[in-house]
C-alpha cells in the first residue's frame, strides 16, 4: 500500500535537492506535484486542499527558505501536516470502568466485519484481554457460522446463542451476560450488515447501542473502494455516531486514499488495519509510522515489535552463541530462515527500511520467496548428520538430496556454496577478532538473530 504515492513524493523531494537553492517558484512547483500526487492516490479533494494549504503555509517562511538545509525541512513539514492527517497519534482502544466492555463492530456487508471480529479478538487476547464472541446477525446463518469457526481458530469463546434467541437484542443481552458470567472482559459484537445503508440497518444498530451501551463503535470499511469506504464511514459516524474505524484490505489497495482521507472526513480515527486474510494480519494503526513510511524514511518500530512479538529471545540468543563458537551449521541456518519466515514476506519486511542512503533501493529488491522455500526443502532433505556436517554431503547424497526436494544437483550445489561462503563471512565477522565478535561478545540482542 501507498506504493505509488511513495514513489511520487520521494521523486518531488529529489528534485527539490537538486536545485541546490530553495525559492517560492520551485516551491510551488513541489507543492503543485505533491497535490497531484494526492488527487491520484484517491485521498478526497478537501483534504488534499487542507493539506496543501498547511504544508504552504510553513514551507514558503523565511526560516525554511534561507535555512542551511531547506529541503530536509520541507521533508519534515510534510512528514508532520501528513502525521496529523492521519491522526498524529494511535488510538487505542478504550474499556469500560466496570467490565465487560462492549465493542459493537458496523459495516457495510462485506467489507469483512465477519473476519475483523475474531482479528480484534486475537489481537487482544495477545495484548492481555479476555474477550467473547457474538454475531447478532440473524438474517444470515453463514455469517454467524463463519465468526463461530474463526472463533475456534483463534482460540476465543463465542455465544452461540439458544433456538428461542432470534432478535439481535436477545442475543446481545444474553451474550453479555454469559460474558459476565464467565470473566470476560471484553464482548465484540459481530453487527449485520446491508449491501448500502437503509433506515432498517440503522434503527437496528440505534437499538442495539441502546441496550449495550458500547464504549466502542468500529466502522469496518473495504480500502479497495476507496472514497466510498470514506463516504460510508462518514454517514454512519453522523447516523451512529462511530468511536473508530478498522480498515481492512490494505494489502491490495496500491493508493491509499481512504486511509489518508477517512480521519480527516470523518473526525473519527483508523484505530486498526487488516492487510490479509490471516488472523494475524492485523495491527494497531500508527499515524507516525505510516507517514514515515509513505516518505521513504521506513517504519524500523513496526519492524522491531514484529521482531519482538514472533522471534524467540533464547532461540536469538542461543543463535548468537553458535555465531561466536563457529557452530553454525545447515541446521541452524535452515532454523533461522523459518525464524525470519515467521515476520512475513521478506519483500513486505524490507518496506519496512529506510528508503534512504545505502538503502534507498532495497525496495525494488526482487526477492524470490520460492527460492527461500526451496532452499529449505533441500536442507529437509538431508539427514540429520549432513546438516550438521556439510562436508558429508558427497555427489550421490547430492542427487539423492535434489530428487527429495524436487531440485536440481545445481541447486543443492549452489546452495552448498552459498553457505560456505556465508559461514566463512560470518567466522571473520563474528570470531574474537572480528568487529561484530568484538561487540557481539559484550552484550547480548534480542529479537532477530544475525548472519
């Protein structure tokens, strides 16, 4: 997401540093790129005209213009006017005084309420709550069949409900109480939905935040139909008066329109994005990080919570140790691909870096996850005492290992040498005299071990 748009802005910044000297024309010219930039990425036209007209406002001072470094000040005004564009700071989810507390989930039908539900569900369950499952949707037994087998996916409870419960009201009344009963803290409640907004859908939501008196109300909004979403989302705000918005699909919409416009539109925040279909696709929303991002300064704290919330410290650290003793074997390096595996795409991971200096094209890196696969499936192949010991490795356990892996001898060949080599780096880098095993041997790191 935000692809295109990224791209855009760092070409306008870099032409902003080749003219050596900052001055209202070329300024103008920026900001006039900056605006198109915006309008392509489907971001509503009020907002555009609000953003361009903050970002003016600073960046065409005298301080900025006959400042030692112009343009790294105008990158930071519109890293800051696009931070509070999308929020300025993450919005948490809020709880009730006295548990549980109830979080109604709204929507339009399919834009993926259903699968939001039991993501927030998991997500929370991992940040420390105790939440329970209901969907007071009765128009449509698939649906609440679905949240019932995405519940026992995530390990969460869910109120089923009694034959004799057939309203929304009845369900959410008794899905409370159980909630109660049982030491929940939490209920999110899985809302109907219509194909567009009808007065029926909204009397039923009204009655509904009538009797539970929700402290949140999400908006669950599809980002591939961008402006719409907004639209939408705006219209149920001023219907229902929403607290948030989970925005799902992110991974497939290139421009990012709804996410830079719906703060804005709406007043309400984007409290939590969806970018897959697995259950753990699902992330708070940082406004910070996704300006960061979006201008090519990379998002490393989002990285380095995915580190931390995946990757096994004493794995990482007892990783580390083997770097040090020249103990790093197939095995290991087999492990610590499947480790790295864990935090998703390398290509999504390496968005994540600065697109800046050394780095500036990491992102364009073509990297071929089924290479990575079949690296692993030729390590599988091998026997317990080849991976410990690749000199075993001789030409007919070569072939052997190529037919077992649905590879080629050239592939297990090149692998061979690829981890030579590797190791034979990581021995100069990591030994007692080596740099990395001159600092790596005073301290110990978490999180991702190194190669």
């Amino acid at each position: 997401m935000f692809d295109n748009l990224s791209d855009k802005l760092q070409r306008v910044f870099k032409n902003l540093r080749g003219e050596g000297k900052l001055s209202a024309a070329n300024m103008e010219e920026a900001l006039r790129e900056i605006r198109v930039a915006l309008l392509e990425a489907d971001v509503h036209f009020k907002v555009v005209k609000q953003f361009i007209e903050q970002v003016k406002e600073k960046a065409m001072g005298e301080d900025v213009l006959t400042a030692l470094s112009p343009t790294q000040q105008v990158v930071k005004i519109v890293r800051d006017e696009m931070t509070k564009m999308l929020g300025t700071h993450q919005s948490r989810l809020r709880f009730a005084n006295e548990p549980p507390t109830v979080v109604m989930i709204v929507g339009l039908q399919g834009s993926g309420k259903t699968t939001s539900a039991a993501k927030l569900a998991r997500f929370l369950t991992k940040e420390g709550s105790r939440p329970e499952l209901v969907s007071v949707d009765v128009y449509r037994p698939a649906a609440r069949h679905q949240l019932s087998i995405l519940a026992k996916n995530v390990g969460t409870p869910i109120y089923e409900g009694t034959a004799e419960e057939t309203k929304p009201l009845e369900l959410a009344r008794s899905a409370r109480r159980d909630a109660m009963q049982t030491g929940r803290d939490l209920l999110l409640v899985d809302t109907a939905g219509r194909q567009h907004i009808d007065e029926q859908l909204m009397q039923e939501l009204h009655e509904l935040k009538q009797a539970l008196n929700p402290t949140e109300i999400l908006f669950v909004a599809d980002a591939m139909t961008g402006q719409d979403a907004v639209r939408s989302a705006d219209e149920f705000h001023k219907r229902l008066g929403i607290t948030g918005v989970i925005l799902t699909k992110m991974d497939g919409d290139a421009r990012g329109g709804a996410a830079l416009s719906i703060r804005s539109v709406t007043g309400q925040p984007l409290k939590f994005v969806g970018a897959g279909e697995k259950t753990d696709a699902f992330e708070a929303f940082h406004p910070d990080r996704v300006a960061s991002r979006i201008l090519g300064m990379g998002d490393m704290l989002s990285l380095i919570d995915k580190v931390q919330e995946t990757i096994d410290q004493k794995t990482a650290e007892k990783m580390q140790e083997k770097l040090l003793g020249d103990e790093f074997t197939l095995e290991d390096f087999r492990d610590q691909i499947k480790q790295v595996r864990k935090l998703g795409s390398l290509g999504g991971l390496l968005k994540m870096m600065p697109q800046i200096g050394p780095l500036k094209d990491l992102k364009d890196t073509d990297i071929d996850e089924q290479k990575i696969d079949r690296v692993v499936a030729m390590i599988d192949s091998m026997t317990p005492k080849e991976r410990r010991n690749h000199m075993l490795i001789n030409g007919s356990r070569r072939r052997r290992i190529a037919k077992g892996s649905g590879t080629s001898v050239q592939d297990v060949n090149s692998l061979l040498k690829e981890y030579a080599q590797a190791r034979k780096m990581m021995k100069s880098l990591t030994g007692p005299a080596g740099f990395l095993g001159k600092k790596l041997g005073k301290m110990k790191i978490p999180g991702l071990p190194g190669f």
